[in-house]
C-alpha cells in the first residue's frame, strides 16, 4: 500500500532556500574545474608559495605551454591571481576560499580512509 503524505510544507522550505538554478548552474561549473588532476596539481603547488610559469612547470614536469593554459580557465574561474614583477608574473591562489574548497576535499578523503 502506497503512503501518500504530504509534502507540501517540506518542499515550500526547499524551495524557498534553494538558489537560482542559474547560481547552482555556476556552482556546478566550478566544481568542475576542480574536476582536472593538472588543476589540483597547480593550485596545490600555489598552496603555499606563488609561482611563475617556469616553476611549476618544472615541479610538475609538464611544459610551460601546458601549465600556461590550465592557469588561463583557473584564472578565468577567479581561482587564481597573479603579479607582474618586471618580466616574470607570479600565480597565487586568489583567496582563502580556494584554499578552503581543496583543504575541505583533502579531509573527507583522508578521513574516508581512516
């Protein structure tokens, strides 16, 4: 037998909290950039020292062509920043709120395999 209760006021509170599909569409186009392992690699890199292209081209062991358009959509994304200083121009991570989203990723694997 089928229980039909009803939903009603449940689903007008969703709804009611529930951003724009246009926000939650953004939210999702964020997530996946993060969705791209050279991605993580370069803002882990940029965890805690900014770098230039070169450099992290060099940790990572990919070519500075390669990295230079992985840092265009993180840059893009407002995921990374950078700075001129004369010819060479230093990538950070833009705020702590990057650093947040791949800290808060890093702690539920951990604490999966725990």
């Amino acid at each position: 037998m089928a229980h039909d209760h009803d939903h009603k006021e449940l689903l007008d509170k969703v709804r009611f909290e529930l951003p724009t599909d246009e926000l939650l569409c953004d939210l999702a186009d964020l997530y996946k950039i993060f969705g791209d392992t050279t991605r993580i690699k370069i803002m882990y890199s940029l965890f805690e020292e900014e770098m230039c292209v070169c450099a992290i081209a060099e940790l990572l062991g990919m070519t500075q062509s390669a990295i230079s358009h992985q840092l265009k959509i993180l840059k893009d994304a407002n995921l990374v920043a950078n700075r001129r200083d004369g010819k060479t121009i230093y990538y950070h991570l833009s705020d702590d709120h990057v650093r947040s989203i791949i800290a808060q990723g890093f702690e539920h694997l951990v604490e999966e395999q725990e």
